[in-house]
C-alpha cells in the first residue's frame, strides 16, 4: 500500500472516474459510520476491530488500479501469484515433512511460531495425519484459476508447468482439512 502511494495520488483525479473505486469508497465511507456507531453503542471493540482487519485488504485497490493499467502488468501480477503460490505449497509440504520426521516437541515448538506468528496453525488429527492451514491458503485457489487461464486461454508452451502447479496447490489445500476451502475450490 504505501509503495504505491505516490501513483495513487499522481492518479487521485482518475480514480474518482473508476467505477469500482467509487463503490469500494461508499462502502468504506459506510463501514467507518458503521464503525462510529457501533463504538458509541458500546460494542465489543476486540469484536470490531476483528472485522475491520477482515476488510483491511480492501486498501490496496487503489494502488492496484494505479499499478495494473494494461495487460502486460496483469499477467506479471498472476504470475507472481502463481510463484508465491508455489512457495506456500513447498512450505506446507514442508511442514507435512517436519511433522513426519520431527519429534513432538520440536513439532510443537514449529507450530507456537506458527500460531503466534499468525500464519495459521497446524493440528495433529491421528498419528499419521495432520492438518496444515496457513492464512494464505485461499489464495492458492485464485492461483489455481490463474494456472487454468494460461494454459487453456494462453497456450503456454509449457503447460504441463501449470499442471504441475494445480495439482500442487489442490494437495495443499486438501491438508488443510478446510470445508470451506474445498467449497471454494468447487465454486472455481
């Protein structure tokens, strides 16, 4: 967000002609009075503070409608998704591998840095099987999609690369034991 600071307010004039940037700054505009409001009433804070972090992603769209203006700047960014997509997956295998090979304590040692650090968290189901959810989970389903558009619509040459990638992104959501994840990935 404040990397692209400067072009949001070199673009500060173009926005407001954005549609979506119109929309997305009701809702903000809407979701501080609900805010107000809710304090004034003397509402749980820890509770509204919670869900204002929910939303907090929604501070990037500006920078993002400043920083993606053509095609050639999208695809870098799915790209680039896709890569630290690929990155969650081996650091989730790699937990899978930790947990195999790591005795319970060391284990548990990972998974309080895990948790404290809140990434995620891992919990043991049986003795052999574990599941593994990091926050950034989901978005290995938006990569899925990306993977899918670039070897379908794309023809990339190599799009045994994007398979590859699928099936990996699909094997680490499924360690991660999540219904919701998997009703996601169905709805993809």
């Amino acid at each position: 967000v404040l990397v692209s600071l400067p072009l949001v307010i070199l673009n500060f004039k173009k926005l407001f002609t954005n549609k979506l940037f119109l929309v997305i700054l009701l809702w903000g505009i809407w979701l501080i009075v609900s805010t107000v409001n809710g304090i004034v009433k003397g509402h749980r804070f820890d509770l509204i503070l919670s869900a204002l972090i929910g939303f907090a992603s929604f501070v990037i769209l500006p920078g993002a409608l400043c920083v993606i203006r053509n095609e050639k700047r999208l695809v870098a960014l799915m790209k680039t998704m896709i890569f630290a997509s690929v990155a969650l997956a081996v650091q989730s295998l790699l937990i899978l591998i930790a947990f195999q090979t790591m005795s319970g304590e060391w284990f548990g040692n990972l998974n309080l840095f895990i948790l404290h650090g809140e990434l995620g968290g891992c919990t043991i189901v049986n003795e052999a099987v574990i599941r593994i959810f990091l926050r950034s989970h989901p978005l290995m389903i938006v990569s899925c999609v990306f993977c899918v558009y670039f070897s379908v619509y794309k023809k990339a040459k190599k799009d045994w690369i994007y398979s590859i990638c699928v099936a990996l992104f699909l094997f680490c959501l499924m360690l991660s034991y999540t219904r919701s994840i998997y009703f996601g990935v169905l709805v993809a």
